[in-house]
C-alpha cells in the first residue's frame, strides 16, 4: 500500500502596501508645461523639448514622482517620443513660457529655446519668412545667433543681437532693387547704422510677436 504524501502547506503571500503620501517637490515638473534642456549657444540637435503630461509616485517607497510626457529632439523633423523623467532631471530643464506650450502636434514649429531666450535668432527669421510667402526662405547660422533671410530680391536680410542687446535687422540698401532710402517704418522700428532694429524687443515677447514685427519692418523696407 502507498503511503500519500502529505500536502504542502498553503503558503499566502502578502502583498505590502506601497501606498504613501504624496512627495511631489515643490520644484518638478508641471503637467501641461513644456521644458527645454539647452542653452542659447547649443545647436537644436543637441537639443532636446519635453512636454509633461501627468506626474505620478513610483510604487517603490523613495523612489521619487516621475514625470511622464512626450520628448523630442530640436533638429528638423525629429518625432516626438513617450519618455519619464526623475527627479534627479529637473535641474537639466528650463520651463518654457506658457505661450509656447502648446499641442505636440505642432512639433516643427515649436522653437528651440534657451536658459534666457525661448527660441533662437535663426528661429525669428524662419517664422518672418513663413509671413511673407512662399517667395522667402531663411538660413540659420553658426548656433542659431544669426539668421538670414532671402525673398525675390537681391538684399539679404541679417537678423542678429547687437552689443547694446537690440533685435537688429542688418541690411544694405541697393539700387538693383529699388527700395526706397527713407522707407516708412511700422511704429517701433527704428532706423540705425546696419539697417534697423525692433524697439523694445525681447524673448518675452514671443516669436509669434517677433516674427510679425520683422515681417511688417521687412515689408516696409521692400514695400512689398
């Protein structure tokens, strides 16, 4: 006869309560915030936008919140990506204006900004060649600094910062084109030495503001 073998014993596993308050930090990341990891002196492929979704507490007690959203590279038409991110990141990010945190579906119109300036001088000239047609293009130079602008004429259009911090619109007058000397200028565009400048301009302005402004300057100067 075949002695049975006795049954294990039921073993129940406890499942411990990770639950605990909420340790979100003052400064973390902000659900519907969009953030920028670079400088005004990086290229936009070193460059990198996230915008935050929700945050939520890690299962794991003193593991931290994460921040869960979308992230992309700033070089031309990189995709966005679903990343999370600790709160050992926060200090690599700068919050971007509310006025730019907008629809991710707007990716390639989203502006690579800086620690102090929300998108780049080459930035501005793309977005003022897009208001005046399809007859305009921009060139971005070394770091986004400086931006050049070309439509159906033979003046080009510089955009830099001047030494005294001025949005400066550099341009030579020339008689191919047959601009008029003293053009007519919007109200804060001042004429100077290297073409002109917008009065008063700064990143909190935006780039939408900026770009318009330069538009009406260049449409003034070109009276097109």
């Amino acid at each position: 006869m075949t002695t049975p073998r006795p049954r294990p014993a039921t073993v129940t596993a406890r499942i411990e309560d990770t639950s605990h308050a909420d340790t979100t930090p003052a400064d973390f990341f902000e659900p519907g915030a969009r953030y920028y990891d670079g400088d005004p002196y990086k290229a936009p492929e070193q460059t990198h936008t996230f915008q935050c979704e929700h945050v939520a507490t890690h299962p794991r007690p003193g593991a931290g919140p994460r921040a869960f959203g979308f992230q992309r590279n700033n070089a031309p038409d990189s995709d966005w990506i679903s990343t999370a991110l600790r709160e050992a990141d926060f200090d690599g990010w700068t919050r971007l204006p509310d006025a730019h945190t907008t629809s991710t579906h707007d990716a390639n119109d989203t502006p690579a900004p800086g620690r102090e300036h929300p998108f780049s001088i080459s930035d501005i000239a793309r977005a003022t060649a897009r208001l005046l047609g399809d007859d305009w293009t921009a060139k971005s130079g070394s770091w986004g600094t400086v931006g050049t602008l070309a439509g159906p004429y033979s003046t080009k259009f510089t955009f830099s910062i001047d030494h005294e911090d001025d949005l400066v619109i550099d341009y030579r007058y020339s008689t191919d084109d047959d601009f008029p000397e003293d053009p007519e200028l919007p109200e804060g565009t001042v004429k100077c030495d290297a073409g002109v400048y917008l009065e008063s301009a700064s990143a909190a302005d935006g780039l939408d503001s900026l770009a318009e402004r330069s538009a009406a300057a260049i449409r003034a100067i070109t009276t097109s």
